[in-house]
C-alpha cells in the first residue's frame, strides 16, 4: 500500500503537470497501480530473503545455513544412540565349557521406556574367560546402542566424476558408520575407508571419505581424486553400515531383556542405564558451533578450544563451563578443568 501511494504522489508531483488531474482510484489505472505495487515488493523482499540466506548468522533455511558451514570445515552433528552399560553371565555349557567364549557383535536386546520398546546391540565383539569354580562365563561390562544396525550398498560408475552416494535416512548415527569397498559384487577381498579428519596425513593412495549433509538433509560420501584420497575405482562396491536410532528417546532405558534368538539366555545386570542419546544438530546449534569450530581448528589450546570439542563430542550437553588451571584455586598451571 505505500509503494502504491508513492507511486500515485509522483505522478501527481510530476512537473509536466500531465498526470496532476487524473482520478487514480480509477478501475484501469487502480489495476496497473496494484500490479506494479506488488511486483516492486515482491522482488524487494526476495532480495532481502536472498541477502538473508547468504550469511549464516541470517540464514533461517537449513540447507544454506548447512551449506555456509560446509564452508567452514564444519558438519552438522547426526543423531546420537542412547548408551548404557551392562554385564552378562552365561552358564558355562553355552560353549561346552571350552576356556573362553566369544560374543559377537550384533547381540539384541530390548527395553521399555514409556510403553514404547527399543532395540539395543553390541557394536563391538566381547571374549570372556571361563570361571572354573562358577562354571560361568562373566562379561563384566559391555556396552549397548539404541537402534539397528543397517546397510545401503552402491556400485562405482563408470566415468562418473561427480558420483554422490546419499545415505537417505535421517535416523543415522555417524558415529557408528563403518565403509567397506569391494572389488565387485562377487570379491570378497575389503578395503575399509576411514572418515576424513586432515589433509596432513591424506595422500593419493589414502583411504579415506568425505561426508557432509546435503540439500535434502541426507548425508552423503564422497571419496577423494587419487590426489588427496584414494577414489574407488570403476564397477567398485561401495557398502556402508551404520546404526540406525531413535537418538534421545532411548534416554533412561535401564530393564532389558534378552532379544538374540538361537543363543541361550544370560542373566544380565545393569552397570548404568541409557543415556547419551541426541537428536540431530539443529539450526541453532550449527550457527552458534560451526564457527567455533573453525577457530578451534581441532585443537586444544586456549579453554574455548576446549568448550568447543567437549560440545562436539557429547552431544546432548546443555551448558558447559571451562576454565585454565591458572584461574584455579589453588592455581594449577598446565591443566585445564571443566
């Protein structure tokens, strides 16, 4: 409306006098005014949003504010799978009293919180010793995740330079993300690729992957040029497993029950319950942490640099204070406390 007034003072202030005595409220030219009004504010305010979304410090779409820390190094932090800590006890004739059994990873169990069960597994393998005067195999502390383990498979283009694999699924928990590159879909020789942490130890025959979150909010890996990572080569099969979670809403779980079929049935007892469990990194979060991490540079130096990394890598903490042991007291030069 006042681009639209504006737009009738000028013509009526025109000094050629030409438009002084039209009537403005008039169908044909009332018409032309609202169109040309709308248009002028339309595209003012698309260049204020487009301004906006350039910098991560306006940027309210997730996708650009995403894209601007990717600018930084930085990548936005995935969902975190619930932990808790327990111990089995196995009668000793589920492995015929031999001196040691083996627990592989990928071991189920369940656990209700708030009427709702969740899946937990071992990510990891676990050997207890056999207790001649129990007759028990003791695993004393074991740890467990909220959620399945998957896997997505993809097969390496031929002549594809630009090939992304996307990893559709918002439940990942990339620190529980394992990339395995066979020859072809029949080898079983594996070459597993590490994540991508500095160029100082990246060369051409590195293997290593990059990952960042896309346009879509997927993440997805990308290998490196032969120059700074090993590149997968043609008709290569790329397979990747992780773990997919239900993130915070495994909290609190502290009751669980046996879930792997075709094993005997241990008597478990719960060290700590399930904590630790986060939702992907918001908005927010990414703007306040993405620059913060770009000072820091993966380094722990100054007692910011410290606050920086601790919120990295726990990833449902709330508040944090560090500070140098030369502010301690009493002053304890050399440490940093937090």
């Amino acid at each position: 409306d006042q681009i639209k007034a504006n737009l009738k003072d000028y013509f009526r202030n025109n000094p050629s006098q030409a438009y002084s005595d039209w009537d403005f409220e008039g169908s044909g030219l009332n018409q032309l005014l609202d169109i040309l009004a709308y248009n002028t504010h339309y595209n003012a305010v698309v260049a204020h949003n487009a301004m906006n979304e350039s910098f991560i410090d306006s940027a309210q779409i997730r996708a650009n504010v995403v894209s601007r820390a990717k600018l930084l190094g930085y990548t936005p932090r995935s969902r975190s799978a619930a932990m808790a800590n327990i111990s089995l006890t196995f009668d000793g004739t589920v492995n015929r009293n031999l001196s040691t059994y083996t627990l592989y990873k990928g071991q189920t169990l369940t656990c209700s919180v708030d009427n709702v069960t969740y899946t937990f597994i071992t990510v990891d393998d676990y050997t207890a010793v056999l207790d001649q005067l129990t007759g028990q195999y003791v695993f004393d502390s074991i740890d467990i995740y909220q959620g399945k383990m998957k896997e997505i498979s993809f097969v390496v283009e031929s002549g594809n330079i630009e090939q992304k694999y996307i990893i559709e699924d918002s439940n990942i928990d990339l620190n529980h993300m394992t990339v395995d590159v066979f020859d072809n879909q029949y080898s079983t020789a594996v070459e597993t690729y590490s994540l991508f942490e500095s160029l100082s130890n990246v060369g051409p025959a590195t293997a290593a992957y990059f990952i960042n979150e896309n346009y879509n909010g997927n993440y997805q890996i990308q290998f490196g040029d032969n120059i700074f990572g090993k590149k997968p080569a043609s008709l290569n099969v790329i397979k990747v497993r992780y773990l997919n979670t239900e993130g915070s809403k495994g909290n609190g779980a502290n009751a669980f029950k046996w879930n792997s079929p075709g094993s005997a049935e241990p008597t478990i007892v719960t060290l700590s319950g399930a904590t630790n469990g986060s939702e992907k990194e918001n908005i927010e979060s990414i703007r306040q942490n993405a620059p913060l991490s770009f000072i820091t540079q993966n380094r722990a130096v100054t007692s910011g640099d410290y606050k920086t990394l601790i919120n990295q890598i726990l990833n449902n903490i709330e508040t944090v204070s560090v500070w140098g042991g030369e502010d301690n007291d009493p002053p304890q030069y050399g440490k940093v406390y937090a």
